[in-house]
C-alpha cells in the first residue's frame, strides 16, 4: 500500500479553479467572435500591455530579431531545429500511403494528406520559450503543411527575440506577436487580419489549453497541452536526492498550477528529496514560481515495489515521466500511460523539451490514457478510397452488400448494391423498395 509523505491540491479545489477558467475563456471567445480584431486588441492591452497597428510582424522586423541574436545563439538554434527535423523526418517515413487488391477486383488504399492551414502557439509570458516554435512549426512542415501561423505574446514588452527567430528559421509562413486566449483565438476563429486555421497546436497554460478545448469542433486541436507536469520515479540504486529534487524543481519552475511528483520505493530518498528541495527553493533563481507548484501541486508518493509504482504511474498519467531506477526499461515495458519517458539518470525532461529531438508538447490533465504527443502525424490526414475494377466483383460485392442493407433497412442503400448487381451481374433484380433483397450470393 502506497504511503503519500505529501500530497497536492485537492481535486475539489481543482475543480473550482477550473470552472473559474472555463467562465473566463468562454465569454472572450464569444466576445472575439463577436467583435474580432476590436476585442482581440481590448485583450492584448489588457493583459499583455501591447498594443500596435497590427499584429503581424514584417519582414524588416523578423530580421531584426535575427540580427539581434550571437552567432553562438543562431548556431544553438539551428542544432535544435536539426535534431526535431531529423526526428520529424523519420516518423513521416514511416507512414506511407497504401494500395492493395484485397479481393478480386476490389482495389483499397488510404493517403496521408496534409493539412492547409496549422496554427502554432508559442508561450513566452513569463519565459521565451523558443522551443515551442521548434516543436510545432517544423513538424508542420515536415508533414507538408503549406500555411503555418505562429503566435506568442509580447517579452518584456516587444516581441522575443530568440522566439521571432525560432519561428522564422523554423519556416512559419505569418509571425505574429499576439499572447494568450486572443491569439488562440484569433488562429481559431479567424478575424478580418487573420485567416482561420484548420488546427491548432502548441502548449500553454490553463486559459489557452482551455481556449483550445472549447474551440474543438470548429477547428481541429493537437491534445490538451499544459500545465506542465513532471513524475520522477526514483529507487536508490538509480538516483539520488539531489538528481530528483533538481528534474522537479526543474518543472514545477514553469508556472504556479505545474505539479511535479515523486514516486519511489525507497523512504529514505524520499525523506532526503524533500530536504533537498527545500535547500535549493533558497537558491534557485526561479525559487518564487517553483516553490509555489511544489507547495501547491508537489507530491511525494512511497510505493512498495516496482510493480505498485506502474499501477500508481499509470493512473497518474503525466506528461513526463522520468525513471531513474536500477532497471528503468522495466518501465518502458510496463508503463502505457504516459506522454514521454526520460530513461536513466543521462536524460531528463529538459533535453527532451529543448533540444534532443522528440516533440515536447505532450499530453496533460490524463490525456495521456488516450493520446500521445504532438507528431507530424497531427498535421496529416489519413483518408482511404476505394475502387472496383470488373463487373464481376462489383456484383459480387453488391449481393453481400444488398442482405446487409436489407437487415438494416436501409432499402435505398440496398438499390444502391442491386441496381449494380442488374447492370454488372446480369441479374434481373427488382427495385429494393418493392422486392425482397438477394437471396443468394453468385
């Protein structure tokens, strides 16, 4: 039995706040829909404090962001964007368009066909992260996108640099600097200055993953994305206190609402962990942020046995999960639900969100039991047609097809089967709406 030495925030408590958020976004998406660019520009000065003729940024602007960049930065930037490509690439590879006769006459095939239009949402309020750009835009692009927009809110009052360029050099087709629910919405809905998306993509924090739920239906969405939550699972013969309390504090870095947990077998580091973690709250830069997750959000769970830890990792279905035990593939054998795993003590959730080459916007709030993350697959289509080929098989097909249709009662779609049974098969077969269907197959 499982024995939790802290537990976060109450799923009550979780629930006031979430209805809280879903009020607030759905009277701005309807005032958006309602008023467009007029009430896309009320929020952007509201929250962000920005305010400009248009959102979109030109191409002397972008450039100089790109200017503004070390050559060292330009270069980290590229290596980045090489290793998501090269990992994007890789995975489009793999999905490939198939035709195949699987009766006599009876050709079946499917297409993998891009998208028109994605929308890409780079969060940057509180921290530029570039990464984002990478993640979204270019494995748009490796799935053959033609139309990619990009958003992320003003840095310090102006558009972030390191961002603009991330997105340039990723291949973003429109820039713009605009933040938040307005921009979610904006890509989503569409305004007079923005031509709508087919899909939207990107992570955020809860009032742009709430944006994006309630726009389901009208467009298309990647997966629930944000807040971020991390699950370190740890025994003592694969991690030690400093390692788990750092890759927590690590995450729960990125916002007050990002519950950061560990799960172990071992009391000792667990006890440890936790004192280890209060030391570097003194320390780290971002301590403010970070101890309110962990005060809020943090949990520390002690399981029994590697098996119990599955059990417990599986209904908690993180985002990230990192496993630094003396066995770790045991979990990749095990674990089903999860939006990525970090393997040993080598890797951590930090190379996966920046630079090692597997997307970094993944599955939130247990969505991770039914989706994984953001993959050029997301921006494709997988669309099947069909083709006969002889009158023989048409006919045949049409008799199986007419005594099903007729089980169901469809007779209009029975004539659609025995009008082709008459002409290809030669068989005087009455009209479905006055006549029993086929009898016998040919």
């Amino acid at each position: 039995m499982a024995e939790y030495l802290k537990r976060g925030a109450m799923p009550e408590a979780r629930a006031d706040r979430d209805r809280q958020v879903r009020d607030t976004v759905e009277a701005i998406l309807a005032d958006i829909e309602t008023r467009g660019d007029a009430a896309v520009r009320e929020l952007s000065v509201r929250f962000d404090n920005w305010d400009r003729d248009g959102y979109r940024l030109t191409a002397a602007e972008i450039q100089g962001c790109i200017d503004r960049l070390s050559p060292q930065n330009l270069r980290d930037i590229e290596f980045a964007q090489a290793q998501v490509r090269n990992f994007a690439t890789i995975q489009r590879d793999s999905m490939r368009d198939v035709e195949v006769e699987t009766l006599p006459g009876v050709v079946l095939g499917h297409r993998h066909i891009p998208l028109n239009a994605a929308g890409c949402y780079v969060p940057g309020g509180k921290y530029p992260l570039l990464a984002s750009a990478h993640m979204s835009v270019i494995t748009a692009k490796v799935a053959g996108v033609p139309r990619v927009v990009t958003c992320a809110p003003p840095f310090h009052g102006a558009p972030a640099p390191a961002i603009v360029a991330a997105q340039a050099l990723a291949g973003a087709d429109e820039i713009y600097c605009l933040g938040g629910i307005q921009a979610v919405a904006a890509m989503g809905l569409g305004t007079p200055s923005i031509a709508a998306v087919d899909l939207l993509v990107g992570p955020g924090n809860a009032f742009v993953a709430e944006a994006k739920r309630q726009l389901f239906g009208r467009v298309g969405i990647d997966l629930f994305a944000g807040p971020t939550e991390t699950l370190v699972i740890a025994d003592a013969a694969g991690c030690d206190a400093e390692l788990a309390a750092t890759d927590l504090l690590g995450q729960a870095e990125h916002g007050p609402d990002s519950p950061a947990v560990l799960l172990t077998t071992s009391r000792k580091l667990a006890l440890e962990t936790m004192e280890e973690i209060d030391r570097l709250l003194r320390i780290l830069p971002t301590a403010e942020i970070a101890a309110r997750s962990w005060a809020v959000f943090g949990e520390v769970i002690v399981a029994e046995s590697d098996e119990e830890m599955v059990a417990i990792a599986d209904e908690i279905a993180s985002e990230h999960v990192q496993v630094m035990t003396g066995d770790p593939d045991y979990f990749l054998r095990h674990m089903t639900n999860y939006g990525a795993l970090f393997l040993g003590p080598r890797t951590n959730v930090a190379y996966g969100d920046k630079v090692i080459g597997t997307n970094h916007t993944l599955p939130t709030r247990k969505a991770a039991r039914y989706t994984g993350g953001l993959w050029v697959g997301k921006f494709l289509k997988t669309c099947t047609y069909q083709r006969v080929t002889t009158d023989e098989a048409s006919a045949a097909i049409g008799e199986y097809c007419s005594r099903l249709c007729a089980l169901e009662g469809f007779s209009g779609h029975g004539e659609q089967a025995n009008v082709r049974v008459r002409r290809y098969g030669h068989r005087n077969i009455p009209y479905a709406g006055t006549a029993e269907p086929l009898t016998a197959a040919a």
